[in-house]
C-alpha cells in the first residue's frame, strides 16, 4: 500500500526559502505524476504544481515564478522549493499522487499534511 | 484559469437527509471534475471521478452528475460520518483548480 510523508521546517523566515520533501513507501516513484497541494489555516486547496519521474513538471502559474519541484527516483522522494515566502504562504502543505484513470487524473493518494508558518 | 464556484458555502443537516452540492465551471470542462471530502485535520479523500464515476470504496450514498459548467454531488442518506467539508477540482486544463468548498455541518 503506497504511503506518502512530507517532512521538513516548520517554522520559515519572510523571504526565506520553503523546502519540503515528500516520501513515497510502499511502492516506486518511477510511475504516475506526484502533486503538492496547499491550504491557508481555515481557507480551501490551492494546487501547487506536479511532477513526473522523468523530470517534467507543470506549475500553477501565480506560483510559477517562485516554485520548483524535484524528483529522486533513487530515494523514492519529491521535493517542493518555494522562494521569497511571505506570511500568505502559511500553509498545511500536502503531497499527492495522481493517477491517471483512462483520461482523468486524480489525487488519490494524500500525505497526512505539514504545517508551515512563515513568520520571522 | 477555470474558476470554480461551489454553493452553497456551508449547509446544516441532519443524519439521513439527502444533500446536494453544486458546482459551477467558469468554461467548460466536459466531465473533468473531481469530488474530493475533508474532514478536520485530515487530508482530503476522493469520493467521485469524472464527474459521476465512485472511487473504489467510496459508500454508494455518494453519487456525481453533470457535464460541462454544472455539477453536483448528492449524498442520498447523510451518515454521521459524512460531516465534513467537500471539494470540486476540474483537470479539464493543465492548471487544476478547485472550489472553495462546502461544509456540512450537524443541524
């Protein structure tokens, strides 16, 4: 049964930079695209961008600019890299993995979540 | 980017009422969409697929319709457990968007 865990700081400074990683168990990485999802305190989901083990990857444009994903097939785990933070960045930071049914592409697989407070 | 709007924001229920929760595409989005429940501290888990198919496990009380701007998701026979907040997501574009949610709530 695949498991994902995002681990990482909890606690980033303003214009710092958010560094999170995301482990997959229980199965390989080199298959499917891998997603990470936000949610401000109290607010709803804000996809981020996803990755395929091959590299590609496509981001949600208003965060286009200050993301980067990465993806360690040896390691089984994919990271999140986002620049410059500010307090609208404070977030229970999720990772996913999409599968792929016929045409439609699904989160169907969630990490339990990390709370990042960007505060200084 | 495709915006989505759910309604209504939040509902009161009781256990055994049928609930319906619409949402709304800005564009079309043939049968893109997604029904995802959240419950408190958790992660979201997905109830519906293109728009009408039930994720493996998911109870049958939950059902999807509707194609191209209008949405909805019934839950036929509301369960204790089904309190919670739900989510649409369209992956009609590559820039997946969601609805702001709806909360269901113990009347």
């Amino acid at each position: 049964q695949v498991q994902l865990q995002e681990s990482g700081p909890g606690l980033v400074k303003p214009s710092e930079t958010l560094s999170l990683t995301c482990t997959v168990s229980g199965g390989s990485i080199s298959s499917n695209y891998w997603s990470w999802i936000r949610q401000p305190p109290g607010k709803g989901l804000e996809w981020i961008g996803s990755i395929y083990y091959s590299g590609s990857t496509n981001y949600y444009p208003s965060l286009k600019s200050r993301v980067t994903l990465s993806i360690d097939t040896s390691q089984n785990q994919f990271s999140l890299k986002l620049i410059s933070v500010t307090a609208a960045d404070t977030a229970v930071y999720y990772c996913a993995r999409v599968t792929t049914v016929i045409t439609h592409d699904v989160f169907d697989i969630w990490g339990q979540g990390t709370m990042v407070t960007v505060s200084s | 980017d495709i915006q989505m709007t759910q309604s209504p924001s939040s509902l009161s229920a009781s256990a055994g009422d049928r609930v319906t929760i619409t949402c709304r595409a800005s564009q079309s989005i043939a049968n893109y969409l997604n029904w995802y429940q959240q419950k408190p501290g958790k992660a979201p888990k997905l109830l519906i697929y293109a728009a009408s198919s039930l994720q493996s496990g998911v109870p049958s009380r939950f059902s999807g319709s509707g194609s191209g701007t209008h949405f909805t998701l019934t839950i036929s026979s509301l369960q204790p457990e089904d309190f919670a907040t739900y989510y649409c997501q369209q992956t009609y574009s590559p820039r997946w968007t969601f609805g702001q949610g709806t909360r269901v709530e113990f009347k």
